[in-house]
C-alpha cells in the first residue's frame, strides 16, 4: 500500500519520489574545484588552495575526513590547504603525476553530500559557483556568488 501511495503521489504532482537522504543519487555526481594559489615548504610540500574545508566541505571537519583526489597517485606529494585562518583547514595530503604549481587546478572528488546545505561563508571566503556539465560536455553555470550575498548573509 506505501508503494502504491507514493507512485499515486508521484503520479499527481509530477515528481520523482526517493526514499532515503539522497547519498545513493548523488554518489560520485560532483567535483569542488579548486585553484593553487601558494607554494610552500614547512617539513613537507603544501599547497595552498582558494577554497576551505570549513566554508565548503564541511563534512569534512566535522567526520574528521580527507577529500578524495582521483587517481591519488605519483611522485609528488603535497598537503593541500584551505585559505582560511583556521589551523585545520586541510584538504588532505595526495599524489600527483605533476609537481604542483600556482595556478593549476585541482578536482576534488564526490563533494555533493553535504556542500551545498553546509556552505558557509567563514571568514568572508567566496562560494564556489556552481556549474551543471551537460551530457555534450559543455559547461553551464547555475549560480555565482559575490560579496553582494555575503553582506545579505549577515543581516
């Protein structure tokens, strides 16, 4: 009869119904990218990305995880950091085929879970926009967020 219900319910409105917290749908539908933005040396290689743990992957700080980097493997291996003050703002440490240089970018795996709903802007550090990669390959930006929106997010 629940199933019944729900097809009936999607029927009528014209929506898809899911029956758990999305994980399963969003699972490895979406990368955060990010830009090198320092080079540095403090007892290993570290880069320093514009982006942070604490205003976009959230998740990450709180489960006490590190982001995931396809294929993670190479002999250059640095610790990627997030821009903000906070001292635990680190990605994690990966591989890379290529040493690292300012400017390069770096694709940050399966970041849909909780991005979007947790997003905050820590220390006035920019949202990332967000883009759909159609089944062409081309590139469609949704949204973009400026520092007009971040002064609306504090009154």
């Amino acid at each position: 009869k629940f199933a019944e219900r729900l097809k009936r319910f999607s029927g009528e409105f014209g929506v898809q119904v899911y029956l758990e917290p999305g994980e399963a749908s969003i699972t490895k539908s979406t990368t955060l990218e990010v830009t090198v933005l320092d080079k540095l040396y403090n007892g290993k290689d570290l880069v320093v990305v514009d982006s942070s743990i604490e205003a976009h992957l959230l998740d990450l700080l709180i489960y006490r995880e590190s982001a995931k980097v396809h294929p993670n493997q190479g002999p250059h291996r640095y610790q990627v950091c997030g821009k903000s003050c906070l001292a635990g703002d680190i990605f994690g440490e990966f591989n890379f085929e290529n040493e690292l240089n300012i400017g390069d970018r770096i694709s940050l795996q399966d970041t849909a879970g909780y991005t979007m709903v947790k997003k905050n802007w820590f220390n006035g550090v920019q949202m990332p926009a967000i883009a759909i990669r159609e089944l062409d390959g081309s590139l469609r930006t949704v949204r973009e967020f400026d520092y007009t929106d971040y002064e609306q997010s504090l009154s």
